[in-house]
C-alpha cells in the first residue's frame, strides 16, 4: 500500500493520520523532525511537512493534452486543464505552489482584450469529489468578455520561488510549456439575477460599480455575518480550534436547496447552497467571509491542507469553495473576500503592537507566504464576476504594506476587481487618509463604527474625502453599530423581543434601517451589509440561519428599488444643506441632482422646506414608502414652483413613520 493514497471522498484531512505519517517520511528520508513538546497539537506539528522532499510514491506526468470545459458563452466560466506535470501537496522539491509558474495567455481574435491568467494546481482535475491530493491536472479559469475565437498559450517554467518571483532563474518544462489552442465563445443566454446576464462589475473611476455589458450601477446589500461562513463541515480539511465555535451545518437552509443546485460527494453542501439561495431570494446580493483565520475569533478557516502549512494548499477544500461561489454568482452574488484579521494580518494584536504573532503571512509584509496565498486566490476566483478583494477585517498592517499587498493582487488580477480595506472605528482617518487618490491603487473602504447613528456622516465624509482626492471611492458600511449588538434579529424571531442576551434593551431593525441603510445610500454610498452582534444567538460567528433578519432583507430589497426604479442615483449626490442638515446628523437626508431631481428621507415623518434657489421650474412632489416598497404616491403637495425655498407638504398616510419624498423637475 502507498504511503500517501489519495483521500476517500469522505475523508476531510485528518491532521493527526497525515502528521503520523509525515512523521515516518522523515525518519525514512533521514530528516531532523520539530523538537517534540508536551503542548504541541497536530497543527503545530505539521510544520513538520517543510522539510519532506517528496511525497512518494511518484507517478508519471501527463501528456500535455488541454482541456477546454464549462459553457462556453460570454461571462461564463471557461477552464482551461493541462495534463501536466505531477504533483502532490505536501511536495517540496519543487512545492506545487511555489515552484512552478504556471500561467496561460488569453487573447480575443479582435486583439483586445487579452489577460493573463495565474494558473493552479489541480490534483487530479476532480479533487472536489475525489478528495485527491495528487494529480497532473494545472488549471486557469476565464470569463470572456466576448463572444468569437479566443487563443490561448500556457507557460510552465519551474524554478526557486518561480511562482512569487519574477525575477527567479527558471526553466521550461517540456513538452507542456508553450502548448496552445483556441476556443469559440458564443453570446450569453443567461437573463434575470444571473450575473453572467449582466458582464462583469467594474470599477470605473465612479462611486459605484458598473456592470461591463448592461451598464447598469450597483448598489450591495446583504450579510456581513457570520465571518465564519466557510468554517463548514461538509468541507474537506475543516475543523473547528475554538470549542466555542463549531462547525456549520447550515441545517436552517437545507429546505432552500433545490433538486437542479450542485453538490459534491453524493450530496454534501446542500445547507450553504440552499444559504445562498435563500439570500438571493430575499433581493440581497451580497455576502462576505474570511479565508483565512487562523488564531482568529473562529479560527476554522484556511485555505491549507493543515492550519500552519501555509505554504501547502489544500486542493479538494478550495474545489469545494469555488462550487459554492460559482453558485452564488449564478444567484447573483457579489462575493466580498476579507483575506485576513485583525489577529492574524501581521505582528501586531488588535490594536496592540509589536507581538510575535505565528498565524500571520510574513509578520503582515509582502512574503513568500502572502504572495502565494494572493497567488492562489486570484488564481482560483478572480473569474468571478462580482467580487472584492479586502486586504482584511479590523486591518492593522502598516500603510506600507496595505499599499504592497494591494498593488501584488492588482499585479496578480487579470481582471482588476475592486480593492477595498476595513479598519477599525476609531482609525478610519489614520488608515483611509494614506491611502487616498494615486497614493495607491485601493478604491474603496469597508466601513465599521460603534454606534449606528454615526453611519450617514462617515459616509458622506469618506465619499465626499475621495472624491476631492480625484479618484472617488466605492464607500460601503459593512459594520454598522456595536460589536455586541450590529444588526439585531428580527422582531418577533424566536421570540425576541428586543433584548439581548444580558436582557439589555437594544436598537431595533427599524433603527438600522433609518440609520444604517438608508443613512449610507443617502451619503453616497454604494453599499451595506449587516454585521450581527455577538449578544444574540445568531451572531458573526455562530449565525446559520439568515431568516434571523429577514425583515430587514426585505428592508434592503425596498431601498435599492427605489433607487433602481425611480433615480439616476449615480449622477446624484448627497446635499443635506438643501433641506437644512448642515451637520449631515440623522434629522433629515438629501440626495439630489440639484435642479432636476431631489430625493428627500425623513426617519420620522412629518415636513420639510427645500431649497430650489436658481432654478425657477415646476417640479413635481411623489412619496415612497421605505417599510412597505410598492409605487411612489401623492401627497399633500403634488407641484412645487421652484426658484426659492419651497415646503414639500406631507406623506399620503403614516406621518410619522419614515418616508422618502421624490421631488422633480417636470420636462
């Protein structure tokens, strides 16, 4: 029997079965083992599988055949397979990982455009259902913006840290580098949410995202919590480190999977797919995890065949990850990568300094470590349509290696998505400011404060800071409120009444979606996700049931309808001084194209003047109602004469309940 025999479909990386046997691949190469220690766990041990040259025993290379697969259709995932060189992950003479720079060249037949993509290490080409370690199987991923012939040309060299460094001394490896062929993409057939109907989600210079083919802006909403969605069960090599936090099973969502959605291995994932299309379902269109959080606050999540082997990757699990996402983007939605935490980004502790600190990259530089794990990710999702990269939660790595991390994935990503970073509430200035205009290539915050009434401010702060920096910024609110509290649940959700745990009275869904949602939307802002407090049961790190807030989903849904329905919002800015909110506080929000449309948010109810100084036109006045959607109605006023300082009348009903006045220029 082989040493290493590939994983059975339901064996998910036993840490302590495969550091036994590395233990005996040492003796048996002569190598010097890690000093034994009363304390030390299997994890810690694993570090054991650096100084394993090979795992044996060996099996022939490929024979450089390409596959072409998936749809092949505009914005569809395209993949490209090489039956290449072997290769298993615990190799380290070359690592899979490290050693070999395996990329592919794509071109349009028009001559643009044409990217160069970052291929991976594969297994055995179905390492998702086979929980293979081993193979010759090289891949990349393309979602072509095109319909018509499309060449391509991979490149396999192998050299000392070939794949983080441009500058090593590499070889090519024969007969697999410089193969080549071409594929016909033909037009999307995809309609409705499906992202693949819409193109790409780009950054355009603008405040919001633009998809390529519609055209049409975006605004996000969707869950923030539970940073430990991939901490999950049905994925191989995860395990739970904290006895506080176990693993998901997304039991709540199993009813929402649907006969025709993926799984792998005979009908493992069907909680987290149903998860996603519940989310979907509610008109969110966004979510956001770690992938890396290790030594975290949930620590059960990493993208390695074992918690410390971070230079060693974990082939079935990432597999099993990208069935996911690709789902999600079928339901159509945006993915937000956080890439690390507060605990694990450098040599730092929180807001603390200088500690040693064994789960970060590279002690927070741009390292052998973090440029693999930035090497593999863009590798295997940068094809998404939607996503973001966020350089980490609660970040505290130097300005200087922000700015690195971020200009190595844009280096990296033949697609250029969005790159964002989140800090915390109290170093918004300190970690934003160095970072503005051309000091350096991230455009967009990922906001967070303690108290939710301070939202609508910081939001106009940030969009109104980046734009006069001349490269305006896709600002999000992605925790809003206390860390104990953020998004409660519903009303009414298993009882809950409004308390917390502790019995403390707490905000409302209601409060957030006066001060949260429709505070960012009406500064500016381009998104919102809801972070859940950890003094409720379905909090950021044990929630598994999005039902908890399904209230405010529907919240969310009415926003963007009205906003996608009925204003050009991305011409549009935040002007609170027209309704008298000179400190930009939550009394009243303006959202205006000043003489031609004006939307006016009231928390409370009841009137307001507007100033339509200069522009002496009929205007019309409707009222939208935030709680119940629907069309915009009458009011008191239905016409107002511009030029000066006018009153907007009242809503139709529910006068001191929130409502949304429309005013317009008429022709």
């Amino acid at each position: 029997m082989p040493l290493f025999a590939s994983r059975p479909a339901s064996f998910k990386t036993t840490l302590v079965w495969r550091c036994a046997w590395l233990s005996l691949i040492c003796f048996w190469f002569g190598a010097a083992t890690a000093q034994d220690s009363a304390d030390e766990t299997p994890d810690e041990q694993a570090t054991e599988i650096e100084i394993v040259p090979l795992i044996l025993p060996r099996q022939p290379d490929g024979d450089g055949t390409i596959r072409v697969s998936g749809e092949l259709k505009q914005w569809h995932k395209v993949t490209l397979s090489l039956n290449g060189t072997f290769a298993h992950e615990l190799d380290n003479e070359p690592n899979p990982f490290i050693g070999y720079r395996v990329s592919v060249l794509v071109t349009h037949e028009s001559g643009s455009p044409d990217y160069k993509i970052p291929a991976y290490f594969a297994a055995d080409g179905d390492a998702a259902n086979s929980s293979a370690d081993r193979g010759t199987i090289w891949r990349a991923h393309l979602s072509p913006d095109k319909p018509g012939r499309w060449f391509y040309t991979f490149t396999v060299l192998r050299g000392a840290q070939a794949a983080v460094d441009e500058q090593a001394i590499v070889t090519e490896i024969e007969p697999f580098h410089g193969r080549s062929g071409q594929f016909t993409v033909r037009p999307s057939d995809k309609t409705g949410r499906d992202l693949r109907a819409h193109g790409r989600l780009q950054y355009v210079g603008e405040r919001y995202l633009r998809f390529a083919t519609t055209g049409r802006y975006f605004l996000k909403i969707g869950a923030d919590a539970p940073e430990t969605l991939l901490g999950y069960e049905d994925f191989d090599g995860t395990v739970a480190n904290n006895k506080n936090v176990p693993l998901k099973s997304w039991e709540p969502h199993r009813k929402d999977w649907q006969s025709t959605d993926p799984t792998w291995q005979l009908g493992k994932g069907k909680g987290l797919i149903g998860a996603i299309n519940y989310l979907s379902s509610t008109g969110c269109n966004a979510f956001s995890f770690l992938t890396y959080n290790a030594g975290g606050d949930g620590d059960n999540v990493w993208p390695f065949v074992s918690r410390n082997a971070k230079r060693h990757y974990d082939c079935s699990k990432l597999d099993q990850w990208g069935v996911v996402f690709d789902h999600a983007t079928k339901r159509g939605m945006y993915l937000h990568f956080k890439l690390q935490e507060t605990e694990n980004d450098d040599n730092r502790v929180g807001e603390k300094k200088d500690s040693k600190v064994p789960t970060s990259l590279d002690g927070g530089d741009l390292g052998i470590d973090r440029k693999v794990y930035c090497r593999e990710l863009v590798a295997r999702f940068g094809h998404l349509l939607a996503l973001n990269w966020n350089l980490g939660e609660e970040n505290t790595q130097s300005t200087v290696q922000q700015k690195a991390m971020a200009r190595y994935i844009q280096r990296l990503d033949p697609y250029q998505h969005l790159i964002v970073v989140h800090t915390y509430p109290n170093q918004q200035d300190s970690v934003y400011r160095p970072l503005l205009g051309d000091q350096s290539v991230i455009s967009g915050c990922s906001l967070q404060n303690s108290h939710i009434k301070d939202t609508h401010w910081q939001t106009v702060k940030w969009v109104e800071a980046s734009t006069t920096a001349k490269k305006p910024w896709i600002v999000a609110f992605d925790e809003s409120g206390s860390a104990a509290h953020g998004q409660p649940p519903d009303l009414g959700y298993k009882g809950f009444t409004g308390r917390d745990r502790k019995g403390k009275l707490t905000y409302t869904q209601h409060d957030v979606r006066r001060q949260t949602l429709w505070g960012t939307f009406m500064g500016g802002g381009a998104g919102v996700e809801y972070y859940f407090g950890y003094q409720f049961e379905q909090n950021d790190l044990l929630c598994e049931d999005w039902r908890s807030r399904d209230q405010s989903w529907q919240d969310c849904r009415r926003a963007t309808e009205f906003f996608e329905r009925h204003l050009p919002f991305w011409e549009m800015k935040n002007h609170d001084a027209l309704v008298g909110n000179v400190e930009h506080d939550n009394d009243v929000y303006c959202l205006a194209r000043p003489g031609h449309i004006y939307a006016i948010y009231l928390p409370r109810g009841g009137t307001r003047n507007l100033d339509l100084g200069g522009f002496d036109r009929l205007f019309s006045v409707g009222w939208y109602d935030p709680r119940n959607g629907g069309e915009v109605q009458k009011g008191t006023v239905q016409r107002v004469n511009g030029g000066s300082l006018v009153t907007i009348g009242l809503a139709p009903n529910k006068r001191v309940n929130d409502w949304v006045c429309v005013v317009r220029r008429v022709n």
